[in-house]
C-alpha cells in the first residue's frame, strides 16, 4: 500500500511529509486552496493561548503537573460550584469534587511518607555521607 504524503517541499528540499488532504495533494497547512482556513486556524489559536494565559493569571492556575496546582484547579471549580443553584447536577459535581480532592490528599500523603522511608533508607546505606553534610 502506497501512502500518500503531501506535496509541498521545504525550503531545504526536504519534503513535508504529512498526509494530504481527500481531494488536495497538500496537507491542510500547505494547501493554498485552504489558506484562509489556515489563516483563522491560527487566528483562533492565537486567541486561545491569549485566553488562556489570562485566566492563568485571574485564577492563579499554573497547569496540572503539581499536587498544588490540581488543588487549586480544585478549589476553583468548588467555588464556582457552591455558587451554583441548589440542584442534583451540583450535588453530584460536590460529591465529585470531595472525592477527587480525597484521593489527592491521599496521593500527596503517600508521597510524603514514601520520600520520608526513601530518606531512612539513605540514611541506613551511607550515614557518613549525612555526617560530612
């Protein structure tokens, strides 16, 4: 089976190497039929980070990759939550939110005692490194 590549070539000769378009021998960022969908792809992409980054700032929120930082996604969403009209969708959100937060506590304590038994274990293997310290 022949796999279709797009036929644009780059500036160093090298080909693009995407697949094509259904009905374009172009990839949909070199197609010049489609340079105006391209245009507001990236218009809309440029709007999205721009959006992003300023809700980053309004609501303190630096991503996902922190047990911190998940907490804090957490606290966002139950107080936006707790605002919400008394409802069954906002108790199951509630019991959502508690459950989530449970399980990040219980991730965040585990990890605590496990760096705290990997510091024991240090400590039995080269107690004259911890002396000279």
């Amino acid at each position: 089976m022949v796999t279709r590549r797009c036929a644009f070539e780059m500036p160093d000769g090298r080909s693009c190497g995407a697949p094509p378009g259904r009905r374009s021998t172009f990839c949909f960022w070199h197609d010049p039929e489609r340079a105006q969908d391209l245009s507001e792809a990236q218009r809309l992409g440029g709007v999205r980070r721009r959006r992003e980054r300023s809700l980053a700032v309004a609501f303190d929120f630096s991503g996902l990759e922190t047990v911190p930082a998940i907490r804090r996604l957490l606290e966002i969403a139950a107080t936006d939550a707790l605002g919400l009209e008394t409802s069954v969708p906002k108790v199951r959100l509630l019991i959502s939110l508690a459950v989530a937060a449970a399980k990040l506590l219980e991730t965040g304590e585990l990890a605590e005692r496990i760096e705290t038994l990997e510091g024991l274990v240090r400590e039995q293997q080269d107690p004259q490194a911890l002396e000279a310290a």
